[in-house]
C-alpha cells in the first residue's frame, strides 16, 4: 500500500461537488441514527470531519458539536460553511496527526466515517477515541469494507483496503466497548477503469462504554 499523506488541503475545495460523497454521509448519518437515536443534549464529536457533512447533520439533532480534523483545509471549508449559515455552536479542532494526539474533551456520541482507512495503527485509535467517551457513551466507526485497493483511484494516503465487520468489532471489544454491533450502512457505485460499474459496501460498528 502507498504510505504517502494524500493532500487533503487541496482536496477540500472541491470535496463537495460530487453528489456521491453527499449520499454516503446522508446513509451514514441515518445508519447511525437507526442504530443509537441521536438526540437532543448529546455532547458529539465527529472525527475526521472533512467539510462537515456528516457533522452537519448530527448538529442538527445535537445542537452543539466538536470537529475534528488533521487536515487544515478541510477545517477552513467547515469554518466557512458555519461562518455563512451563522453557526456558532460547534468547535473544530485541528489535528497534528491523524491519531487523535491534540484531541481534548469527552463525548456522549463519537463518530468517524470514512477516515480509518487513512490512519496506521486503527487499534491505538480505537483505544484513544474511547477514552474520550464519557460513560454510557458511544463511538460509532463507519468505513469500507475489504475493497482490494480498488475503491480510490488513487491510495496515496491509503493505509487499509478496508476492514472487516468482525476485524473492527474485535478492536472495539479489545477498548472495553461493550454491546458492539455492526451492519451494513451504505453502498457506493463507482465506474472501474474497464468502465464497469463496481459497487463497494460500508460498514457501521457501534460501541458502548460502559
């Protein structure tokens, strides 16, 4: 796998326009929902936020939020989106590393969808995000299944070519998370070189401190 870090800052300008990535976080976001019942009162953390799009929506349940992020352009995008809707509610955070390093507070709700592919050691993070969760709290992980690579055009940046459900679960068990569950949150179709169209699956894991 490539180990170089892809340039998120770049990305960020036109991480918006594909209507695809806005489906993904809209399914991800209702899998979640589906799974815990976001609600009112909730203190929430979206790590590896990118641009917002799931943290706005879970804002629009929680009413406050923290984002996080290791990349500054992705939070610069957010800042401008909340600037505009006159948002006033929510702390962004960025990060050094994509480790969770510099990561301060504790949650009722932590979720992270589509980053842990990105980050090395998936286990360490699991273990640090938990320990950020108040108690009865719960940390939500929403990523690729195994993709052999073939999900992003380009892996620079790519540490995993996804996970399986009971890879992630074991991680979350081995953090002390107790009432793990999975399933299936969301598929995105993608064109191959060939020009076949791929269907790759996302997994949500749940986990609740006890």
């Amino acid at each position: 796998m490539h180990t170089d870090k892809r340039n998120f800052d770049l990305a960020a300008l036109t991480w918006d326009e594909k209507p695809q990535r806005i489906k993904l976080n809209r399914d991800i976001f209702n899998a979640i929902d589906q799974m815990l019942h976001i609600k009112q009162g909730m203190s929430a953390l979206d790590f590896g936020c990118g641009t917002g799009l799931l943290s706005l929506q879970i804002l629009e349940r929680t009413e406050t939020l923290t984002c996080a992020d290791s990349s500054e352009g992705m939070i610069e995008v957010l800042e401008s989106k909340l600037k505009v809707a006159g948002i006033d509610s929510v702390r962004t955070i960025h990060l050094k590393s994509d480790d969770a390093d510099g990561l301060t507070g504790s949650f009722d709700l932590i979720t992270s969808a589509m980053t842990f592919h990105h980050v090395r050691d998936v286990q360490s993070l699991v273990q640090k995000l938990t320990g950020h969760l108040n108690s009865g709290g719960t940390l939500c992980v929403a990523d690729l299944d195994p993709d052999e690579g073939k999900f992003h055009e380009d892996n620079t940046g790519v540490h995993h070519y996804g996970f399986t459900k009971e890879m992630m679960m074991e991680y979350f068990n081995d953090a002390g998370l107790a009432d793990v569950k999975s399933m299936t949150a969301a598929a995105v179709d993608k064109k191959n070189p060939a020009g076949e169209t791929v269907s790759f699956t996302v997994f949500l894991v749940t986990g609740r401190k006890a």
